[in-house]
C-alpha cells in the first residue's frame, strides 16, 4: 500500500468492468440458469448449499476469484529465512 493508505495499482480489486471482459464469465451471467440460482442465493444466503456443486456456478465462482487473484499484491517476504547454520 502506497503511503497514506492509497492502495498502489497492482493492489486494487477488480472492477466491474473486469469481470465484464471475462468472456466466459459475462456468458454465463446471462444463462438464465445461473441467473436464477445467484438470484436465488442473493434473495436467502442459505440456499448456497443447495448449488454450490454445481458446475455453473463452481464455474463462476472459479472465474470471479481468477479476477481477484489477478490483483493480489506481490507478496514479498520482509526478512529472508536462511536453512544454514
């Protein structure tokens, strides 16, 4: 994170645009199946339990958490751990 708390550009979280450009992602958004079951989901939480083993929406939930990790900060370890002694 930049000083002051802004964070820099590569440690941002994806956008709404983002998940638009996914090709596959924005396909399987507007399959009237999906939208149903995340309508669903969105309308009573405890539902989720009832489809998350299907393979459209481990399909979308794959693809949305694709975007999150394209904009993972870089995690650079802040000491260095040497085996040797």
């Amino acid at each position: 994170m930049a000083e002051g708390g802004i964070p820099l550009e590569e440690e941002r979280l994806p956008t709404l645009q983002d998940f638009l450009n996914n090709e596959r992602l924005r396909t399987l958004y507007q399959d009237p199946e999906v939208q149903m079951i995340f309508t669903e989901i969105e309308n009573n939480p405890s539902t989720i339990h009832q489809h998350h083993n299907k393979s459209k929406v481990q399909e979308v939930l794959k693809l949305i958490q694709a975007e999150f990790d394209r904009y993972q900060p870089n995690m650079t370890p802040t000491c260095e751990f040497s085996g040797s002694r």
